[in-house]
C-alpha cells in the first residue's frame, strides 16, 4: 500500500452534491455494476448516480463520481444499497474509504466546469476520459434537516476482503432539483448510462455530512 495519510472515523464533509436516479438495461445495472459476485443482483427499479463536490473533509478537498446498482440482501433484515463503482480525486481518499467503511475507490482526474447553473464534468484515468455529463442544478431550495430520511434508507453496505461494512451516513443542506442533461461512459469503468434514462433527482448544496464508525463483520456470517 502506498503512503497515505489516516483518517480514522467518524468523518466529517462539506460540499455539494448531485443524485439523480437512472432506468438502466440489465447489461449496465448488473453486468457493469462493479458490486461483487456473492450479493447477486439488485433489486428495486433504479439505480443511483452522484457526483459530490467536497469542498472540506478530514483528508481535504476533493470531488468523487459513484453508482449504486440497487438494493441487496447483506443478511437477515439487512437490505441495503451498495456502492458499485466509485471514483475519486483524492488518493487519501482512497485509501481510507476502502479501509473504513470497504468502498471501492479508485482514483481519478477531474474537470469541472461551470456556466451558471449547468456544468460540465469529465473523469478520466491515465488521461483516458471514461465519463462525460453535463448536470443542471434547480434555483430554488428547501431545508432538508439531518434527521429527516430514516436511518434505514441512508445505510450503505459494502463486501470487501471478507467482511461485510455496514455505515449510515448523515447530511443536512438545501435541497433542490438536479437534472442530468447529458451523460456518457464507456462500460469499462463506469456503466454505459447512455443505454437507460435519467429522471429529474436532486442537488444539495452546502451540506455538512457524517461518516460515522461501519459496523464490520465476517462475509459471509
């Protein structure tokens, strides 16, 4: 493991964040989902797109692109959403996120641009662009207070190494709408959102989100 600067939890993050809800074939949701093998296949209808911009975290700035297929069965009375595919500008990042709570990062470069309120966003590794969306953030907001979605809809599960991490997020911000214009990826790092449809989601803006201590136990139990 390269060097990397620790950062036990909990976290703490600020920032701002795109979510927007996607309809996709079963070639994208499954076959590119990045989730392993032993969850099986998600269920629900939709999956999950983010793009976050952390302007503060307990290893700094950074921005980070994630996929969650759906829903799995992390057992008995524990179905939870899992991240499949997550890329982020930071190493530390990195590092910490698959140490602490087993998400999947890997790292990536960045560019963002802005033009009031639509932007352009590019990922690529070794200089290879692999996503490409232009996202449009609503004027209007509404408080969205910290205690408002229930516990159980904002825990997360992930299996990595032989153990299975169960984390329940907090954030609290303005909540508006989030809409994704465009959006390509190649299917190799990122599934082929292309192939479905996006629906109008949400952006939060100036978040203060919590990371807190993941649950950790052996997979399968």
């Amino acid at each position: 493991m390269t060097d990397y600067r620790p950062a036990p939890p909990p976290w703490t993050l600020t920032g701002r964040a795109y979510a927007i809800p996607l309809r996709l074939p079963d070639t994208q949701r499954i076959a590119q989902s990045g989730v392993p093998e032993t969850l099986g296949s998600p269920r629900g209808r939709y999956s999950v797109m983010m793009f976050v911009d952390y302007s503060d975290s307990d290893v700094g700035p950074y921005h980070e692109l994630l996929f969650i297929p759906g829903t799995y069965d992390l057992g008995p009375g524990e179905r939870h959403r899992s991240i499949g595919r997550i890329y982020v500008s930071s190493h530390d990042s990195v590092i910490n996120g698959r140490l602490n709570w087993g998400i999947p990062k890997d790292q990536a470069e960045f560019s963002v641009e802005q033009a009031g309120r639509v932007e352009h966003i590019s990922v690529a590794r070794e200089g290879k662009v692999f996503c490409r969306l232009t996202l449009k953030r609503g004027r209007l907001g509404v408080p969205l207070p910290g205690g408002l979605i229930p516990a159980r809809l904002r825990t997360l599960g992930q299996v990595r190494d032989g153990k299975r991490f169960l984390y329940t997020p907090g954030a609290s911000g303005r909540l508006g709408l989030g809409t994704l214009l465009d959006g390509w990826a190649d299917g190799e790092h990122f599934p082929e959102i292309q192939a479905g449809k996006a629906l109008t989601g949400g952006y939060l803006s100036s978040f203060r989100m919590t990371f807190p201590l993941a649950r950790i136990s052996d997979w399968p139990a």
